[in-house]
C-alpha cells in the first residue's frame, strides 16, 4: 500500500496512507473533514463512506465571512 490521492465527483477531496494494515483517510476538503483520520480497508470503502456521509447530510455548513 502507498500513498493515494481520493477523487470524489471529479474533485480531489483527500488523501489515503498505510496505517496499521489499512489505509487512513486524510481530508483535504471541509465538506468531508468528518471522516478525516478513519481507518478503511479500500479506497472503494473510503467513497462510500464520502457518499454515505454526503447524503446524511454529515458535511459541516459554511459560515458567511462578513
């Protein structure tokens, strides 16, 4: 296992490493901060998880700047 960027919807939203046999997912983008540091076994079990946490509406709102 290496390193390998996560391409969700045409955007890259993270980053997967090796930890301790899996791979951790590493978020780059806000709107899937939620999952970031959690352990998957695949890259395919790392988007599902982006879709399942997407449509629960799990994704922290933007606050405004003013």
């Amino acid at each position: 296992m290496q390193k390998q960027a996560v391409v969700f919807n045409g955007q890259e939203v993270g980053i997967v490493i090796p930890a301790e046999d899996r791979l951790k997912f590493i978020a780059v983008r806000f709107h899937v901060i939620g999952l970031d540091n959690r352990l998957f076994d695949t890259v395919t079990d790392v988007r599902r998880a982006i879709t399942e946490h997407l449509a629960a509406g799990s994704a922290p709102s933007a606050v405004p700047w003013h």
